[in-house]
C-alpha cells in the first residue's frame, strides 16, 4: 500500500486533498437532506389520513410511487449531467427535489399525494449516481474509493438526524393556524432549495476551471483521470438485456431486492409503530425512531472492521440476513416496544447486510461485466422500495394490521439467505483491472447504504 501511494505524483495527492476537503463537505450535506426528504413522509402517516383521507393503501401506494419516477429518470439525468455539468445538474435537481417537498404542504386528496411522490423520485432521479459519475471526472480510480465511503457516511448519518429534526418539526402544529405536516413539508423543502444554491457557488464541473487548483495541480490530476478514462473505453460493452439474464447478476438482484424490501419497510412504518407507544410527543416519536439506526450505524462499522480481512463474506451476510429475518418476525409479536427493540434487530441485520454484500458483489463479477451489472443490481434491486410500503399499506388496510407483511419480509430475507449460497466466490487477490471503478459505479456502499 505505501509503495502505491508513495508512485502517485505529489501534485496530484494535493489536488486530490483539497477535492475531499472542499467539494465532499457540501456533497455530504445534500445527500443528507436527499436522504431525509425522501423519508420525511413516514413520520406523518396519521396525519395524513386525519386530514387529507390518504389511508394505509394509498399511503404505502404513494411511499413506493417516489421509486418508481426515480427508477425511471435514473439514466437520463445521469445523461444530462454530463452535458450540462455537475454544477448545474446537480443544483437543479437538488432545488427542484426541494419545490417539490414545498408544494406536498398543500396536498389536498390523495391524488395529489401519489403525484407529488411520482414527481419528488423524478426530481431526485440522477443525484446519487451523478455525484458518483462526478467522482469519476474529479478523481482517478485509486482515490475515488475513499471518496465514496465519506459521501455515504452521510447517507447512514441521515437515519439518525431525520427523526428528530422532522419530530421537532411537528412540534410547530398550530403555529399560524397551519398544521404541523405542512411546517415539516414547507421548512425542509426550503431547507433543500437553499442548500441547492449554495452548492451552485461551491461545486465545480471541470477540473481546470478550479481556482482553488494550481496550473500543476490541475495537470496532474487531469492525466491521472484521463488514464483511467482510457481504461474504461477499452472495457467491452454489455447488452442491459444480456447482463438481465446473467446468472450472477439475477442472483445478486435477487438478494438485494430482499434486502431493499426490509430496509424501505423499515424506513416508512417505523414511526407508526413507535406512536403505538402512546403519549409521545412528535419530538420524542423521533428520538425513539433514530434508535434502530443508530445501532445499526455502530454494528455497520463493526462489522465492516471485522469482516475486511475475512476471506469469505458469505457467511456473515448469511447470518445478518438470518437476524433481519429474526428481527421482522419478532416484531410481530409483543408490545410496541419490544416491537421497537425487534426492528431494531431487523435494522441491524439490514445494515450489516449491506456493509457485506456490496464488496461481495463487487468480486462476485467477471471485470467486464462489473461495472454495468452491479448498476443493474442497484437499479433494480431498489424497487422493493416500491413494493414492501405498497403491500404494508394494502395489508394494514385489509387486515388491519402490518404482521402479514413483516412475516412477507422475514420469508424473503430467508429466501436471500439461501440466494448467497449461490454468489460466485473469488479469492482475494484473484481479480485484476480497477477497482476504483468499480467502487465508484456502486458508491462502495461498504458503509451500508442501499440506494
């Protein structure tokens, strides 16, 4: 390790340095807010039937709606970010994200809700991937591993924040006649839009218009990303169709549509579980829903630190799936709380999962088809976003209770245990080629992120 970054020319380490400390703080902070607004909907469920009629059905319909238009727009805003820039791309998305969480303050029916939530996943379509494709154009494949495990740090960091802040946004109900929901929508929407300003006077789209670089550094670091270019275009290309139908890439899909399906489930009824409580206020309802995540944070870390030098992750991921599963299935027994404490498990073991599956995945692939086919995993994995806040809402409203679809997300979670069996293996060591594109195409969610 020291012998490669010692032959990594002193001009381009420091432009490297002053990227990460001038570019990712404000990248980190728009991912948290991106992060916390497309969350923000499952803290104000009740409200939302009390005072617009949208019930558990259309609540889960709406919740999984923002995945679909992400899933949709996905490769063209990452299209259009390359024509227009990073600077530009990126603040549109992120002030347009932000008018769109301003108007879901005036949802009147649940028409509306389902359109605002089509339309929030359509604005956001494009961020997470762009700032990775950013990446590629800043920092050359040694560097840009790291770069992606700092930027979703802030992912996790948002689990934890988002309860809170959105809690003690609902403690304004009342103030000027307005309900507390539309406070929350309307305050966090303008937070997004403001921050989407400002990141258009820090970010910059091309290297050698940096006035923070010098002449050299802006050398360096241009022939260090031209060369990995130059890599990447040797690299064969690979149908979508084709790469749908590889064995390996159906069997990792398979395994992370499970784990999306636990962790979007978690995200969007937590807060309801938690007000089975009883007398708590919105504030405290936060507190208590940050529980889950930040033991998951703290497990997430451990278990990345343990488990780096393992020589074979399968069985770890194996055993957090089986305590995702544990966790789902207890939390349909007992009282809230011990409801709370069994997805705080689930939470773990979600968490843990994705800490190992991502580096699994990434070695589990042929080199030619890796970068492709693990953006196909994401792509498509992601949709049990839309489908486990969709069933919830359907079984909560015919059954009246959500135990149904948590037994549905401990089946699954078992059902991927038995996928990992069938993840090729390779030894550490046994693939050449760059790594740092690969990372940079997954967002090396080694820190546990599941986008």
């Amino acid at each position: 390790m020291s012998d490669a970054v010692t032959a990594i020319p002193e001009a381009e380490q420091r432009a490297v340095g002053k990227f990460l400390r001038r570019m990712l703080p404000i990248l980190v902070l728009m991912l948290l807010v991106n992060q916390m607004d497309r969350t923000n909907v499952g803290f104000v469920q009740d409200e939302l039937r009390a005072d617009v009629g949208v019930g558990a059905t259309a609540y889960g319909l709406g919740a999984g709606l923002f995945f679909i238009g992400y899933a949709l727009f996905e490769v063209p805003s990452n299209m259009w970010l390359e024509r227009f820039g990073a600077r530009v791309w990126l603040t549109r998305i992120m002030i347009t994200w932000g008018l769109v969480i301003v108007a879901m303050c005036f949802i009147h029916n649940m028409w509306m809700f389902y359109g605002l939530r089509f339309l929030l996943g359509v604005a956001e379509a494009g961020f997470f991937p762009g700032v990775l494709l950013y990446f590629t154009q800043w920092l050359p494949d040694s560097s840009r591993g790291r770069a992606s495990a700092i930027f979703l740090g802030g992912s996790a960091t948002a689990y934890i924040v988002t309860g809170p802040i959105t809690g003690a946004l609902l403690e304004l109900h009342g103030a000027g006649g307005i309900a507390g929901w539309r406070w929350m929508f309307a305050l966090e929407g303008a937070f997004s839009i403001v921050v989407g300003f400002i990141a258009g006077f820090f970010l910059v789209s091309r290297i050698q218009d940096a006035k923070w670089l010098t002449q050299e550094e802006k050398d360096a670091l241009s022939e260090a990303v031209a060369r990995d270019r130059e890599v990447r275009d040797r690299a064969p290309s690979v149908s979508r169709w084709k790469l749908i139908f590889h064995p390996q890439v159906a069997v990792l899909t398979s395994v992370f549509f499970a784990m999306a399906l636990t962790g979007y489930a978690i995200t969007f009824w937590l807060p309801s579980l938690v007000e089975e409580i009883g007398g708590l206020s919105p504030f405290q309802i936060g507190l208590l829903s940050a529980i889950p995540w930040i033991c998951a944070v703290i497990a997430m870390y451990t278990t990345s630190h343990f488990t780096d030098r393992a020589p074979d992750r399968r069985p770890y991921l194996a055993i957090a799936l089986i305590l995702s599963a544990i966790g789902t299935f207890l939390a349909t027994l007992g009282s809230p709380w011990f409801g709370l404490a069994a997805l705080t498990l689930a939470a773990v073991g979600g968490k843990c999962a994705a800490t190992l599956f991502w580096p699994m995945a990434q070695s589990g692939l042929d080199l030619k088809i890796a970068a492709p086919g693990l953006a196909l995993v994401n792509s498509i994995g992601n949709l049990g976003g839309f489908v486990s806040p969709t069933l919830f809402g359907y079984l909560k409203d015919t059954t009246g209770s959500t135990n149904g679809g948590l037994y549905t997300l401990s089946a699954a979670s078992i059902l991927a245990v038995l996928g990992v069996a069938f993840v090729r293996h390779t030894q550490r060591g046994e693939r050449t080629g760059s790594g740092g594109e690969i990372a940079a195409v997954t967002g090396k969610p080694a820190v546990g992120e599941a986008r």
